[in-house]
C-alpha cells in the first residue's frame, strides 16, 4: 500500500487564475460549511482578491447569526453573505416563486466566475430546490454541486475532488463546531463522520494527504487555447 509520501494527485484541471467571483448557495445556514467548506478556505487562500458571496435560503435568528459568524471567519472582508426567512423543511411548498427572487436579487452585481451549490440528486427536499435553482439561474458558469451526509442518504458519485491537506481537513471540522453550536447535538453533526466523508472522497481521488471533497457538476464546457501559426 503507497504511503502518503507515495501518492501523486491524479492530472486534473486547476480553476483558472483569474477567478474573482464565487457565489455559493445554501439552503440552511451551514450547508456551505459542510459541503464545501474546504474548497471555499482554499479558493480564499489561493485567489486573495476574490469576492465570495454566500445566499442561504433559511434561517432562524440564532442559524442566521451562526452564519453571518462563520461567513466572516470564513471569508474576512472578502465575503458577504444574505440569509433568507423562508422555513426550514418547506421550502419547495411554501412560496416557491418568492425563493428563487430572493436567491437572484440577493447576487452579487457583476460578473460571476464560479457557483457552489447542493447537488440535483440530493434528497432533502430543500436541498433539492435550491441546486434546481441553481440550474436555472446560472447558464454560463460551472457549478460544483457538494455532499451532504445526512439521514435521508442518497449521496452521489462525485465526478470532481478537491484534495485537502489533513490540517485544511480538521480546520474545517473545527470551523464547523465553532461557529455552529446550535447544530452540535445532531447525529450527523460529529468529527468523525465530517472527516469519514472526506477520507472516502480522499480515497477515490488519490488525495496525497488522504482527505478530499466530492462535488458533482453536471455540465462543463471546456475550451482549448489556441496557438497562433508560427508562435513558439
Ligand atoms: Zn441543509
């Protein structure tokens, strides 16, 4: 069995070097964190003059001053984040309409190079919603839907990774139990299964310090640059 020392990172695309703008959708206050944490500290890390914008859909004041918290940690004066009114669990039922006009006034005014949204196949019901939202309002980025452990199940085969290091891995476990107390009595809210998940993603990707994100993304266009005649 390769050690870590052994592993080489599968050849794989690197976002482009000019990303400047990152919208992220949730439809609770920690969906984000959860999902893709990760990818977001290292974006933030990687790309220090980009913008990120969080929209989550739900929240109640307590979930909605969790994330304003967790958003400024994560994000500093990089990132801002609109949270919603509209009720956990029915958020396809109860005015729908409403929802996706709040997700599209709430976007950020310019151009946006980059959507972080849950995943079509995820089968909680406001999960769901928001990732079809997602569809419909962004036609010309990439969208990287993210994993959610939870009792529902139906977690997806992930067709794209983002390798962690073992610290981004347990920094964003620390993140999430800090700035999320009010969750910290769920089942599924734990070390261990935060860090399971990204351990099996880490597996499948060759992640050389073991860790990874999954994302599904649908549908990506990818364009060859072209060389002039005679340059060298
Ligand atoms: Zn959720």
């Amino acid at each position: 069995m390769a050690s870590a020392q052994e592993r080489t990172l599968m050849n794989g695309f690197s976002f482009p070097s000019d990303l400047s703008s990152v919208v992220c959708l949730g439809a609770h206050p920690d969906d984000i964190e959860i999902g893709a944490g990760g990818l977001v500290a290292s974006l933030r890390g990687g790309y220090p003059d980009a913008t990120f914008r969080f929209i989550v859909v739900t929240g109640s004041e307590e979930r909605t001053a969790e994330a304003g918290v967790s958003a400024t940690m994560l994000l500093g004066t990089n990132g801002s984040i609109v949270v919603g009114e509209f009720t956990d669990g029915f958020v396809p039922y109860e005015n729908p309409g409403d929802v996706k006009r709040f997700v599209r006034s709430a976007l950020p005014t310019g151009g946006i190079d980059l959507v972080i949204a849950p995943q079509l196949s995820d089968r909680h019901q406001d999960h769901a919603f928001v990732a079809a939202l997602a569809g419909q309002l962004f036609r010309d980025q990439v969208i990287l839907g993210y994993e959610i452990a939870k009792f529902d199940g139906g977690l997806d085969a992930p067709n794209l990774y983002v390798p962690l290091s073992s610290m981004e891995a347990s920094a964003k476990v620390a993140h999430l139990k800090e700035s999320f107390p009010s969750q910290l009595g769920h089942h599924w809210f734990t070390d261990d299964a935060f860090l399971a998940l990204m351990k099996l993603r880490g597996i499948e990707s060759n992640a050389p310090e073991g860790f990874a994100e999954g994302f599904v993304t649908t549908k990506m266009v990818v364009g060859v640059a072209k060389t002039a005649p005679g340059a060298s």
